[in-house]
C-alpha cells in the first residue's frame, strides 16, 4: 500500500457557478508576465498564488492536450501569422508559466501527458517521491476546432493536489494493492473533469486502476 497525507486540494472551473471567472484569473497574474500565457497557464498560476511550490518540493503535472487552445489561436491566424499567439502556442507548459510568473525554481518536474487513466498515474508517481511535500496538478483548457477532432477537452479546468506531513490533513490519498480493492468502489475509473469536481466537493473517490489495486481519496469533516 501507498499512501500519503492531502495537505490541501482545490479546482478551478473559469466562469462555472461559484468559481472565479476568467478575467478575475487573468488580473491575478502580474501583467507582464500573463500577456505571454495561456489560459491553463494563468489557472495553474492562480491555484498556486497561496501557497506556491517551494524549491525542494516535486510537482507532477499531468495533461492530455495541454495549450490546446493556445494553439488554436495561432492557427486560426494563419496565413498571417499572429507573433504573439505563436509566442503562446510554444510557451512552456502550464506549470512552467506559473513558475515562471511566480519567479520561483523547483527541483522536480516530472510532466505526464497523452496516457490513459492519467490522474492515477499522476498520483502513482506522486505517492513514490521522496519530496516532502508533492504538488499533483493536472488541467485543460477548451478549444472549438480541435476539440470536433477529438485534439481538445470540451472545458476549462485544472486540480491542484497538494500532499504532505504536518498541521491536520485534509483528506488521504492512497493505493492499495490487494485483490479484495478490486471488488470494492467504481467498476471503470471516471474521467479527469468528474475527478476535478469530486476534489473541488470533497466528494470521495474509490475505483480499481488498470494496472491493478484501487486508487482512493478521502477526505476528512
């Protein structure tokens, strides 16, 4: 069994019922910084702006289709070619911008991207790190043409996990390796949207992982 205590977690949703909108996130990054920036990337920034990565902290970021919106602009500006949408298409990634806009280094980044069932993978490789406190963060932004091709997330949103010791948890990850886990929980583990809002609900998560075991989340009242 792997496990490890949730020292906080948030999610963002731009523009749904009881988030902050958009423009609230984007006057949030300082603004030489966010003219370069994506949209993923000024929601990263904006789950980090408390209590952002420490230089001997360890992130893991997970993505399927990262700055797909970024580069939908750059297209869409074509045959005359925007430089400031093709300076945003190749921008580093969400965390990177973040990091960047926050003027902070970290040690280790281990980006995870384009795999299935990504969010358990993304705590898989959280929970085995040596960091005493690891940050998990995973996120999208939506796009309109890419997405009719099946290259884009239908929203916005993004997760931010941050595991560690010390004070009261909030809640426990944990991956159990047990054949009797199997039995127990969801049947097909759900999609990383529906991951995002259990976290932001504190709504608990149990489901059997393709690589075997079973993934929870826990929260604590």
């Amino acid at each position: 069994m792997l496990e490890r205590p949730i020292k906080s977690a948030d999610a963002c949703f731009p523009d749904a019922a009881g988030m902050p909108a958009t423009d609230d996130i984007k006057s949030a990054v300082p603004r030489r910084h966010g003219r370069r920036m994506s949209g993923l990337g000024r929601l990263v920034y904006w789950l980090f702006r408390d209590d952002p990565p420490e230089p001997e902290d360890a992130i893991v970021y997970a993505t399927t289709f990262t700055e797909a919106r970024a580069l939908e602009a750059y297209l869409a500006s074509l045959p005359h070619a925007s430089p400031l949408a093709f300076q945003t298409s190749i921008h580093p990634g969400a965390v990177q911008q973040a990091m960047i806009a926050l003027g902070r280094p970290v040690r280790t980044l281990l980006p995870l991207a384009g795999e299935e069932d990504l969010f358990t993978r993304m705590c898989l490789t959280g929970l085995t790190q040596k960091a005493a406190r690891v940050f998990l963060v995973m996120g999208e932004e939506r796009a309109d043409l890419l997405l009719r091709h099946g290259l884009a997330s239908a929203t916005t949103w993004a997760l931010c996990l941050r595991l560690g010791t010390g004070g009261k948890p909030a809640g426990m990850l944990r991956w159990e390796r047990s054949a009797a886990a199997h039995t127990s929980g969801e049947t097909t583990p759900p999609d990383a949207p529906t991951i995002a809002r259990a976290v932001h609900n504190r709504a608990l998560l149990n489901y059997p992982t393709p690589m075997g075991g079973t993934l929870r989340l826990t929260w604590n009242t």
